[in-house]
C-alpha cells in the first residue's frame, strides 16, 4: 500500500507539470506512429515480395545469422525512434522544471543536438536486446528467468540515462557508465522500485477493465450497436492511457535524475516522496 501510495503521488506532480505543459503528450504520439512506420517498412518487403506471414514465418522457423541481423537492425530502428522522441519529452519537461515554458520545437530542438548520442544509445540496447533474446531462445525456461533479472538490472542502470543525455554534452557510452553510477550513488547498490507511474497506470487499466465487462454485458442485451461503441471507447481509453503514461513517465524520470544529482527535483514535486521513489532492499543475513 505504501508503494502504491508513492505511486500516486508521482503520478499527481507530474499530472500537475502536464497540466501546465499539455503539448509534451504529442511526444508520445509521433513516437508510436514512427514505430508503427519502422515495423510497417520491415514488414512490407515480405508481404511485397513473399507470401505475408508465411514468408516471416518461414524465416523465423530457419532462424540463422539472417535472422539475427535483421532483428538487430529492427531493434536499433524502434529504440532509436523511442529515444529520440523520449529526448525531446525530457528535454522539454526539464525546462519546465528549471521553471521554464518549453514548447515542442524547444523539446525537438534538443533531441536533433543529441542524435549521435541517441544512435549509440540505441545500438548498445539493441545489442543488449540481442544478447538477452539469445538467452532466452537458447536455454529454455532458465534463459528466460536470466534474461529477466538481467532485463530488470539492465532497466535499472539505465533509467536516467536519456535525462543525462539531455542535460550533459556525452556520449551514449559515457551516459550509460553516469546513469548506472548516479543511481547506485543515490538509492544504493540493491534497490527495489517503491513507487512508478507504470503501477499507478496498471490500477486504472484494471478498473477501466472492471467497468467494461459489466458495460460490455448491458450493451449486448440492449443492442449491437452499443456494443461496438463500448469496444471502441476502451481501446480509446487504453490509448489514451498509454499515451498519457508515457508522457507522464518522462516527466517523471527529469524529475527523478534532478533530485539525483541537485536534491531538487524542482516543479510540484517532494525532494521526500521523490527520496523514497527507490529505496534500499533489506538485508536479511
């Protein structure tokens, strides 16, 4: 409960900063539609020149360095988008934090200063993608518990490294080695998340989903057309969720690398809850 408390909290102060900054949510926006067009371009060649899914399903089934390859440059082109964009939202959210009003040019501004930065960011979590997809096909049920821990580890060091690119003159490596070193400075070596905006976000999906199954039932005994209007408000709803998540999050990690490294998180955030954002996990030996 405490944890979900923090969660919350979270989620208001940085509501509060979107508030004032309504247009940060057309971040999370082009950056979906650019990695609908980046799988759509990695697909087309096959439903061009092949048989569709019969064709990517042939191969997947032959696997091989091909596939590998392929694989590897799809996942430099969607990290590659989803940096660039979550730059922009963090570059601009960081203005507005330092008391700011930042503008979408201001936030695109500051991702097309760091694009070399953003592609060999990208590349390395491609390749660590890679490597922990290998895992997971070559040892079974084992590769994915390890690829898991290696996953949440990877997800941990790596947290405030886009807010770092944004506010330093580094390289991707560089803000990697930072971002790891910021976070074991500042929450301890052994942490455990005690408050996200991903677990507030998962509360409202599961009460959105409590509320459609009953609508769901009504509408169906009332008429069809109902029901699709229903169908069509949740999965309008769970976009929207989305995309209000995603901005939310950025907003929310600017926050969290400022409390890191100035004890302020600045905007309506608490320098206290924001302490307790990640906390040390206990020791029991």
């Amino acid at each position: 409960m405490s944890r979900l408390a923090n969660s919350w909290s979270m989620m208001k102060s940085s509501l509060a900063v979107l508030r004032l900054d309504k247009e940060l949510m057309v971040f999370p926006v082009l950056s979906g539609l650019a990695t609908i067009l980046v799988t759509a371009s990695f697909l087309t060649p096959a439903f061009a020149f092949g048989s569709g899914w019969d064709t990517i399903g042939t191969i997947a089934e032959q696997g091989g360095y091909d596939l590998y390859f392929v694989a590897f440059l799809y996942y430099l082109a969607c990290y590659f988008v989803v940096f660039f964009f979550n730059t922009a939202l963090v570059g601009a959210a960081m203005i507005r934090l330092e008391g700011g009003d930042p503008t979408v040019s201001d936030g695109l501004r500051i991702a097309f200063d760091r694009l070399p930065s953003i592609l060999g960011y990208a590349a390395i979590a491609a390749t660590v993608g890679m490597i922990l997809r290998m895992v997971e096909e070559r040892l079974g049920v084992v590769g994915r518990f390890v690829a898991g821990l290696l996953g949440v580890a990877w997800s941990l060091a790596t947290y405030l490294t886009v807010p770092i690119l944004v506010t330093r003159d580094v390289g991707a490596i560089d803000a990697v080695k930072e971002s790891a070193q910021t976070f074991r400075r500042t929450w301890g070596e052994q942490v455990i998340a005690n408050a996200s905006i991903g677990l507030a976000s998962f509360v409202i999906v599961l009460l959105m989903t409590a509320l459609f199954v009953p609508a769901l039932i009504v509408a169906g005994s009332i008429n069809g057309v109902l029901v699709l209007g229903v169908v069509a408000s949740f999965i309008g709803g769970i976009i929207f969720l989305s995309i209000l998540t995603s901005a939310l999050q950025g907003i929310y990690s600017a926050a969290l690398y400022r409390y890191a490294t100035t004890g302020d998180p600045g905007g309506p955030f608490d320098a206290g809850a924001m302490g307790a954002a990640f906390r040390e996990r206990k020791k029991f030996w």
